[in-house]
C-alpha cells in the first residue's frame, strides 16, 4: 500500500462487510503500521473506504443509497442522497 500511494496510484477498499467488522479486522491488520507511515489510523491508507457495498448490485445499480460512516460520532451514519461529490 505504501509503495502504492507513493507511486501516485489512489486506493480504495470496497467491501460487502459492514464498519464494525471492518474497522475490526483493518486495525488490527494496518492499525500498527498507521504511524509509520504518517497516517493517524488505518484508514488513512486509503483514498476511500466503502463498506456494505451490496457487491455486485454496488456497481451496477445507480439507485443504491450511500451512508458516509462517521467514526468520530460512534460510527453513526449520514445520508448522502443529495450530496455533491467532487471528482
């Protein structure tokens, strides 16, 4: 992932799993290494991090809604329906 970013690639983790497990499983895998990679946490490896994505309906239906996960607020969800994203 390191060598990933610094190469200029953008990194993403798409997953059918849900944040607690989520957040479960990547702090314990990337968690250790967030600091030395100048990062505050495991996600900071990523770009984006979509979990409970319905794979596959996820990519192929355009009508699927879409949370922004808020760990800072207990991992309480906000809908983001009539958000505006920047590309």
């Amino acid at each position: 992932l390191i060598r990933a970013r610094r190469a200029g690639k953008k990194l993403f983790l798409l997953t059918n799993s849900l944040w607690d497990y989520t957040e479960a499983v990547m702090e314990f895998l990337l968690g250790p290494h967030a600091a030395a990679a100048g990062h505050d946490d495991w996600t900071g490896f990523f770009d984006a991090v979509i979990v409970g994505a319905r794979k596959p309906a996820f990519l192929l239906d355009g009508n699927l809604p879409i949370f922004r996960v808020r760990p800072e607020q207990d991992g309480r969800l906000e809908n983001l329906e009539n958000a505006a994203f920047n590309a």
